[in-house]
C-alpha cells in the first residue's frame, strides 16, 4: 500500500522530464562515441548551431521568418477555407437527409484519398504557385470537417430534441440551440484532427512541388547532406505543430466549455 501511495506522488512532468532527458542523453552519447555517424545522425549541438545558422543566415537567400511565415499562411489559408465549408456541408448532411444523400458520395470520396495522389492533377490544373498548394490543402481539410460535423449533428440527443419540439421551438430554433451547441465538441475535434493533416500534407507538398516554405528547406538540405540543417527544420516543424494544436486546444476550452459535463 505505501508503495502505491509513493508511486502516485511522482508528478507527471517529473515522468515526462526524465524521459526526455534521456532520449536526449542516449542521443548525445551514440553521436560523441562515434557509434553514429554524424552525417546520419547529428549530435544535439549540431542541430542548435544549425538551427543558430539557419536564424541568423537564412537558407538559400530567404530569412528563416519567411519560410516559417510562407508554410503558415498556407496552412491557415487551406485549414480556415477547408474546414468552414465542410463544417457547413457536414451541418447540412447531418441535418437534411436529402443533403446527405446528395453529397455524401463525394464526400466519402475524398476522405479515405491520398492528399498527394491527387498534387500532380492540381499542378496541371493550377500551375506550380500557391494556388494548386492552397486547393490541395483546402480539399484535405474539407472532407475531415464534414464528417466530424455530420455526426457531431447526428449525435444529439434525441431527449433535447424533443423537449424543444414540445416546448414549441421551430426547426431554425432548434438547430440553433440544441443540435449546433450539441454538434460544437465534435466540430472542434474534427478541426483539430483537420489541422493535423493539413500541416503534414504541406510539409510533403512543400517537399515535391515547392520553391521555399519549411519542408522545401529541408528537402533541398538533404540534397547536400546537410542533416544538420534537415534535423532543426523537423524541430521547426514540430513546434509549430505544437503550437498550432495547443491553440485550437485552447480556443476548444473556451467555445465548448460544457464538453463532457
């Protein structure tokens, strides 16, 4: 019993800490020993004097602000056009069988598809510029909101539903109050799961068919053997990767704050 009371004292971040801190450590020693070449794999310093370099000097003439800004803007601007109107597509197929019915198939269509598989149709269609980049991250964030949003509406409960019916709401009231506000939690996740996939599917297009952004900056580092370069700009990535979930975490404790009570 004292064992038990002893483990759960431990705090969770003193658990994370120390598995860092490890990783980091195992890391540092396989590089300093020799057991890794450093090509493959860089020693932690490596990667800060790198990620120091690529601050101050940029990459290939443009600051690092500007591919950071540049793989932002087109994240945002896919993500925010991708995820209202699927969010308001999937409202209307969860609500309106007649709607569902009509857009369902291209819907489904689109959310098991390989975002790259369909780059090199959009490159034809839209040229190698930021448009044939934005339209592919607006056609992968669609399909995600869509779903989330149609079964967030499909999941209200049938009591509050007729409650309002009884009390004598009309349909524009009722979706209103009782199937948006029951539809928000699954619409927030369905956005963050959304944003996950844009962010991934950028750094890929960004990697094939791009001329700057984060992803285009590594896989031209990796063309000249850079890894020092490639590793800070997969930390780059990770970052903001972080901070882009960690907002919309935020922005979710604040719409849907009554989620799961």
């Amino acid at each position: 019993m004292s064992d038990t009371s002893h483990r759960n004292t431990v705090s969770p971040w003193l658990v994370t800490l120390a598995s860092v801190l490890l990783v980091f450590g195992l890391w540092a020693l396989v590089t300093q020993t020799g057991l890794v070449n450093d090509l493959f794999l860089p020693s932690p310093g490596e990667v800060v004097a790198g990620l120091l370099d690529l601050a101050a000097n940029g990459y290939a003439g443009a600051t690092l602000p500007h591919d950071i800004l540049i793989s932002l803007v087109r994240v945002l601007a896919g993500f925010l056009t991708g995820a209202a109107l699927g969010t308001l597509i999937g409202l209307g197929m969860g609500y309106a069988p007649r709607i569902d019915a009509a857009l369902s198939p291209f819907v489904e269509f689109l959310r098991p598809l390989p975002q790259l598989a369909y780059l090199v149709l959009l490159i034809v269609w839209f040229g190698i510029g930021e448009l044939s980049k934005v339209m592919l991250l607006f056609l992968t964030a669609l399909p995600v909101a869509a779903v989330a949003a149609r079964d967030g509406v499909r999941n209200t409960s049938p009591i509050r539903l007729q409650a309002a019916q009884m009390l004598g709401a009309s349909d524009w009231d009722i979706f209103r109050l009782v199937v948006l506000p029951s539809a928000l939690p699954e619409i927030v996740t369905g956005a963050r799961l959304a944003l996950g996939i844009v962010y991934g599917t950028l750094i890929a297009a960004e990697m094939i068919a791009g001329s700057d952004g984060i992803g285009w900056m590594i896989m031209d580092a990796g063309r000249f053997l850079r890894s020092d370069y490639v590793f800070a700009g997969i930390a780059i990535i990770a970052a903001l990767g972080l901070a882009l979930d960690r907002l919309l975490v935020r922005l979710e404790t604040r719409l849907v704050h009554w989620a799961g009570r």
